[in-house]
C-alpha cells in the first residue's frame, strides 16, 4: 500500500513539475519503473496467498471430476517449480548487478537489491504454491485474510 501511495505522489509531482512548472521531477522515471517492480512482485506471494491467480481450464473441463485434485496438485507443483526457476534466475541476476555496480543513471540507486527482493518475492511465492498444491488433494483449508 505505501508503495502504491509513494508511486501515485510521484507521478503526480511530476506531471505537475513537468507541464505546470516546466520542471519535472528528476529520476521519477526510473524510481517510478523500480516501485512499479517492487509493487508487482510483492503482490505475487499474496496473490499466490489467496490462490486467486487466473485459471483457464480448457484441459481441466474434461478430465473427470474424481482426478480434478490430483490435476489441481500437479498444475500447482509445476508452477512451484516454474516460480523456483525464476527465483534462482533473479537472485542470480542479482549477483551480477552487485558485481557489476549496477545503478540507475541519475540516483545512482543500486538495482541489485531490487532484484533479490523479487527474488525472494518469488521464493515466497514457490513455497505458497507448494502448499496450496497439496491443499488442492482435498486437505482442509482456511482462507487467507489479507
């Protein structure tokens, strides 16, 4: 929420800075791209959270209903692995931003954090999944409350 809150207040500075003021707001560009990724990938565990991602279930209509469980476990262990892969991938990037000192151009903000954030982000996420895969055999679950 305060991610949410801080993007908005610099949006709109800078728009008011740029068209009002003919000065716009220097590194909102960039600051505006790394909270935009921060927001996304801090949404991803909670999403995951609450199994609320999109489903399309064009296979899955088909399959009788006594194996639609054991379909709800192997989609979800298959995205588990999917979000591992993409959180080793990030943190791997990361590695190679910190050794490259990576940075935006005008803040001089280092971007490797960013990425182990969203790769722990994902982690989170991998993990959750795991979980609601074996939840989806038919084991008893509560809703989470967010």
């Amino acid at each position: 929420m305060a991610c949410t809150v801080l993007l908005t207040c610099i949006t709109v500075i800078d728009v008011i800075g740029r068209y009002l003021l003919n000065s716009p707001l220097m590194g909102a560009t960039k600051l505006t791209e790394l909270l935009l990724t921060a927001v996304i990938f801090l949404g991803l565990p909670a999403v995951s959270l609450d199994d609320a991602h999109i489903c399309v279930d064009i296979l899955l209509s088909r399959v009788p209903r006594l194996l639609e469980p054991l379909c709800g476990f192997l989609v979800n262990l298959v995205s588990a692995g999917v979000l591992g892969v993409v959180s080793w991938q990030l943190w791997k990037r990361g590695i190679d931003l910190s050794g490259y000192g990576q940075s935006t151009n005008t803040l001089h903000i280092s971007i490797a954090p960013l990425a182990w954030f969203a790769a722990i982000a994902v982690a989170a996420a991998a993990i959750v999944t795991v979980v609601n895969s074996f939840m989806a055999l038919g084991l008893p679950r509560r809703r989470a409350v967010l």
